[in-house]
C-alpha cells in the first residue's frame, strides 16, 4: 500500500474516532459523587445508563450502528467519485468507480429500509406509545 493511501486512511480514521475520545472524560471524582452512585447501585440502578429500558439501549445500538454505517456510506460514495474523476478515460477504472457508487448507494438504501423496519417492530412492541426507544432528531 503506497504511503500516501496510508496517510488518507489515518485521517478518516482520526476524524471518524477523535471525538469518542473527548466524549469519554468525565467529571471529577469526588466523595458527593461516589456516595450518590453507591446510593444508585444499591437502589438497582446501573450507573452506566440510569432507568433506561432494554428497547431504549438496543434502540441507542441500533442507531449508532446506522450512524457509523451511514458514514461508511457516504465515504465510499465519495472515494467512488474521486476514482471516477481521476480515472481519466480508463474504461476500467471508469467502471470499478461506477460499481462503487452504485453499490454504495444500494447500501445506504439498505440501511434506511433497515431503520425503518426496525423502528416499526419496536413501535409495535413498545406498551407505552408516547414514548419510542428510536428517538427522530427533532425538526
């Protein structure tokens, strides 16, 4: 693998992962702190996600997972486009480029239809139905 290829896959891959670093600080431990998580343990609350049901974490699951899938998406639909113009007139290249596009964006189909079918068993399942465990971000 040529260096320049390993250096543009080093900065996807820092841009894609940097933040879940930031995101994993957390706030000082202090003695108020540890007493109110034992108090939570003990009342049988994990302190790693509070009263959430197992519909609401799967749901988190499922649309991070759609999240990352997504962005894999549009990466290569990208890298399909930058082959494509770059491939200059190489019928070859032309067409792997094409390919994939194409199926790049059969997979972000795929993954909408996936969201959709999953949130529509989950609306099925769920007794309470002013709340859903797949939240849509509000408009």
């Amino acid at each position: 693998m040529k260096l320049q290829n390993k250096i543009i896959i080093t900065c996807i891959l820092a841009v894609l992962f940097f933040p879940l670093l930031a995101v994993a600080q957390d706030a000082p431990i202090t003695e108020a702190s540890i007493s109110t998580r034992v108090i939570e343990a003990s009342a049988g609350l994990n302190p790693l996600i509070g009263e959430k049901s197992v519909p609401e974490i799967i749901g988190g699951v499922i649309k991070t997972l759609t999240g990352i899938l997504g962005t894999i998406a549009l990466i290569m639909i990208i890298y399909g486009g930058v082959m494509w113009m770059t491939s200059g007139g190489s019928g070859e290249k032309d067409k792997k480029a094409l390919l994939i596009m194409v199926w790049a964006a059969l997979g972000v189909f795929l993954i909408l239809a996936s969201y959709i079918v999953v949130s529509f068993v989950f609306e099925g399942f769920n007794p309470n139905p002013a709340t859903t465990p797949i939240e849509t971000p509000a408009q």
